[in-house]
C-alpha cells in the first residue's frame, strides 16, 4: 500500500528538499518522495530518526545519577543553576524551556536536547514555536560564524602585514 499524501508530506527525500526547496510535483509530493515511502513501508519516519530519544534519554538518566554518586555536590550545583530562573517568575516554564531547546541547539548538547525536548513536550511548546525558537538558535549560530569570519580575517591581517 502506498502511503498516504499526508503521511508523507512533512519527510521529503528528494535533492529539491535539502536544498530548501519543497518538492511540489504530484500535489505536493513529488514521484521519488512517494516510491521511497513506498518502499520503506508505512512508518517509514522511524527508519529516520537520528537517536532513540527516549532511550537515549533514559540513559543519560543513569549516567547522570551514577556521576552524581560520585560527585553529588557538581550534580547539586547543577540543578541549583536550573531552577534559580524560575524562581523569579517572569518566564514561563514554556518559554524558559524554548530558550534552553534554542540554547542546546548552539551548544550542540544532544542530552540537553533530549531532556528539554521533553520538558517543552509537557509544559505545552508546540513543534510549529519549536521550530520558531530553534529559527533564532540557526540565526545567532549564522551571526556567530559573521563575527568569527571577521576575527580570522583580522588574524590573517596581522600575520600577513
């Protein structure tokens, strides 16, 4: 059975979508998208997903205990850090979390990714502000690469006179 267009209309394997471009043949879906769905059967997205995030996060669970064994007042510390902002009041616990998916983005941290994810999943975040907060973590990590990309041509003024 071939997918339906609505299963298949958020994944895209075409060249046209990692260019940015969607694929708009076939109303939307263009041929190769849905012989490829097709072909990979009907939960196709799972055969896609980078990590097991609930797995992966259920280990990172364990591993942050057995540290926190080891060494309980870092893990104290940590979590001491982590709430001090809502103490305040003046974020909510859902844009308090969009930040931290923003800042995990930047930091390139899978666990935060993982655990913060989840956090936004309970406190309400949908995929669509998701998506919009990790907008400004791809824009400062675009703006970053512009000043760094000055600082090496300044680097390369002073060792080339």
């Amino acid at each position: 059975m071939t997918p339906s267009h609505e299963s298949v209309k958020t994944y895209h394997f075409c060249s046209w979508s990692f260019t940015g471009y969607a694929c708009t043949a076939a109303g939307g879906i263009c041929m190769f998208c849905l012989e490829i769905a097709w072909l990979l059967g009907p939960n196709f997205m799972e055969k896609f997903r980078m990590l097991e995030w609930a797995k992966y996060r259920k280990q990172l669970s364990l591993r942050v205990g057995e540290l926190g064994q080891l060494s309980p007042a870092t893990l104290e510390g940590v979590r001491t850090l982590g709430g001090a902002g809502q103490k305040t009041g003046r974020l909510d616990a859902k844009t308090r979390e969009l930040i931290a998916l923003a800042v995990a983005v930047t930091t390139r941290c899978d666990g935060c990714i993982a655990s913060h994810t989840a956090e936004a999943a309970k406190v309400g975040a949908t995929r669509e502000e998701i998506a919009e907060a990790l907008g400004v973590a791809i824009a400062l990590n675009a703006g970053a690469a512009l000043v760094y990309s000055s600082r090496v041509l300044d680097a390369f003024d002073t060792v080339n006179g």
